[in-house]
C-alpha cells in the first residue's frame, strides 16, 4: 500500500507498506526534521482500507436432486469409425474371411472333398449355410479347371500317338526299321493314348480327379 507524507516542515517523503490489522507495522519519522508521521500514516491507511471495494459473497448453489429412474435408458455410443455392420469376431487360430475362402480354394484344388472344405470353413466361423454356398462355388471352378486340363491332354495325346505311325511311315521309306528307335517311338505312342484317355475321363467327369489341379 503506497504512503505518501507531506510533514509540517515542507519536507515529502513516500513508501510502501503491508499494515497488521490495518495500521502502520512500526512508526515512522520525517527524514528532514524527525517529527512522527505514524498518525498521519495510519489516517491514509484507513482512507485507503475504506475505498477498497467489499467483495460481494456469491450465493451458495441450490442443491441438485437426483431420482433415480425406475426403468433407465442405457445409450451407447458407438467408437470412432466403428463399422456400421458387426464384424465376425475371430478366435484364436481363426483367420479373417478372405484368407479363409482362398484357403478353402487351395484345399479345393489339392483333392480335398467337399465335405472337408465345408468343415475347414465352419471351423473357421462360417454359418453352415454360407460355407456350403462358398464349395459350392469353389467346386464349380474346379470342375471348369479339370475339364480345361482334360481338353488339353486330349490334344496333346493325339499328338504323341501319331509320332510312330510317322516314323513307320518314314521307317518303310527309306528301307530300314530301327527297332530300338521304333520302340521308343512306340512308348511315345502309348503315353499319347493314355494322355487321351485320362483327358477324356478329366472332361466328362471332372469331380472324380483328385490332386492339384494345376499339376495336371
């Protein structure tokens, strides 16, 4: 609090005091003449304790009332970015949808049966309903792939069983039959029919091949 004292004998001195119960802590003199300033002090402190402004004491909240509600509503928020439709909840050793099916095809191509494929996919979450619709599809792509296999081998069978009726041809030509040559030519013969009768049967009858389908 800022103190500023004129004394009777013209001299003005000032300072900054903390009053103790709203009076100079200790007394005071003029540093010209020595006279005692504390009353005049004091009188300024007072004015000044006065025109301090009376903090107004706000009034005390009303108390809040809570009733508990005999049937609540429970809402729930849902998280940020959750997706609107509820995800099928993995456990362990399951993996997620998309890898499931491309291993179910996988099991599909190496000769597994439809029933297996079917218990693979519900051991990995699917409804019996959606795994059914799944092999059911997979299989029908087998089914296209064994058959595409058959066509091909029917060709290329055709193909080798004509290599000896050639080298007959130009064995009698020029005279001479080599028979070990004429042997191997006759082998090659023999694979070449069993190519087409093996494509034939992977043509009309595609479910009943096992194995991978890509090694046929």
């Amino acid at each position: 609090m800022p103190i500023k004292i004129e004394c009777g004998c013209g001299q003005h001195y000032a300072f900054d005091v903390e009053p103790v119960n709203g009076r100079m802590p200790s007394t005071i003199a003029c540093p010209a003449c020595g006279a005692d300033g504390t009353g005049i002090a004091n009188d300024q402190i007072a004015q000044q304790l006065t025109a301090l402004p009376v903090a107004v004491a706000a009034p005390d909240p009303e108390p809040m009332h809570i009733v508990a509600s005999q049937n609540p509503i429970r809402v729930e928020i849902p998280a940020k970015n959750a997706p609107i439709t509820a995800r099928r909840n993995a456990l362990p050793g399951q993996v997620d949808r998309t890898q499931a099916e491309h291993e179910a095809r996988a099991k599909a191509m190496w000769g597994d049966s439809q029933e297996e494929v079917t218990k693979y996919l519900m051991i990995q979450g699917f409804s019996y309903q959606e795994a059914l619709s799944i092999v059911k599809l997979i299989f029908q792509e087998r089914a296209a792939a064994v058959r595409a296999n058959g066509i091909r081998k029917i060709f290329l069978g055709s193909g080798l069983m004509c290599v000896p009726i050639i080298a007959l041809l130009i064995f009698l030509h020029i005279g001479v039959i080599p028979m070990k040559l004429f042997g191997l030519t006759l082998m090659v013969g023999f694979y070449g029919i069993w190519l087409v009768i093996n494509g034939i049967l992977m043509a009309v009858a595609p479910k009943s091949e096992q194995g991978d389908v890509a090694d046929q």
